[in-house]
C-alpha cells in the first residue's frame, strides 16, 4: 500500500517549503548537519517557529518529544518500506528511506 510521502530535494539544501498536512498549512526548513551525519527539521505554523533542529531519526516520529495541539495531526515517520534500510543517511534519504505520512488503516510503527 502506497503512504503518503514527504519529498525532500537534497540538492537544495539547506531550504524551506509549505505543505499541507492534516487540513493545516506548515513550513519545513531542511537542513543536513555535514560533520555529524544527519538531517533536521525547523518545523513553523503562521509565521512562529514550533520546532527547530528535530533529528530525522529512523522508525521515530517526527516531533515526538515536543509534540503540542500546535503540531501537524498527522505522524511522520522516516521508514523503508523494503526493509532494507534501519537508519537515515544522506545517501538513503528518499532513495529507500523516505518521510511518510502514518494516515493510513494499519500504522507504521516507530515511537
């Protein structure tokens, strides 16, 4: 079954985007931490900053730890659905490991 997916342009890095999730517009800032190996998160709602530096961590949700009603309803997981991948890397981001919205039936796990 095909989830839902947040698509993350390496190339542009480091670089903001809107996006609906739920039925609330969000912006993203992504960033990649070069000399400890991982990507970030800046997470903002009209204008204040709800979230910034969140690790991009494999099988845990995005924003569990400082999660408010303010965050998005739905959860994003970094997962691989093949299975052939257990940690986030800039090599596997969206090659393999993707961002993934949990909004369906059957969860995906993680914490």
């Amino acid at each position: 079954m095909q989830r839902d997916r947040i698509e993350i342009n390496k190339s542009l890095i480091p670089y903001t985007f809107d996006i609906v999730l739920g039925s609330e517009e969000f912006n993203f800032r992504i960033d990649y931490n070069n000399s400890g190996g991982f990507f970030t998160v800046e997470l903002s709602k009209n204008g204040e900053t709800l979230c910034s530096g969140e690790p991009i961590v494999y099988g845990r949700r995005l924003f569990n730890d400082v999660w408010t009603p303010k965050f998005p309803a739905v959860d994003i997981i970094p997962i691989d659905p093949s299975k052939e991948y257990n940690v986030v890397t800039y090599d596997n981001l969206c090659n393999g490991v993707l961002l993934a919205i949990d909004n369906e039936e059957e969860p995906l796990g993680g914490g």
